[in-house]
C-alpha cells in the first residue's frame, strides 16, 4: 500500500482565512493527502519566512505549494 503525499499547512489560531484554506483543500482532494497543520509562529524560521502569508502549503521537502488563497493548480 502507497502512503499518502504529505503536505504541511501553515497557519494561525483563529484564522478565518485558514480555515477557508484547509475546507478547499480537502474538498478539492478528498483523502489524497496527509495534511499537517502547524502554527507558522511556532517555529523562527517559518515565522520570518511566511509569517505575513498565510495560509502557506508546502511540500514534503518544504517546497511552497501556495499561499495566501488556495490554488488547486498548484497539486496537480
């Protein structure tokens, strides 16, 4: 059995925007991916990276994916 592609979401406590993020994602690919999501302030180096962009998928490797708005061209 293949495991999942594993994506991270960056986010905030209480972001609406973030919220909205995420339902777009599942609902553009229910089941395909692993999601994790993390605070973008719990770490130094993703809060002076991506701290005004979020919401920020990245790939298994770190890759950014998108930001900001959910952009399902950027999965595919």
């Amino acid at each position: 059995m293949t495991s999942k592609p594993r994506l991270l979401l960056l986010t905030r406590p209480e972001c609406g925007l973030c919220e909205e993020f995420r339902v777009e994602l599942e609902q553009a690919f229910p089941g395909r991916f692993e999601i994790e999501e993390a605070c973008v302030d719990d770490d130094a180096e993703w809060a002076r990276r991506w701290g005004l962009k979020i919401p920020v998928l990245l790939d298994s490797s770190g890759a950014l994916l998108c930001a900001t708005r959910f952009d399902a061209d950027s999965l595919t």
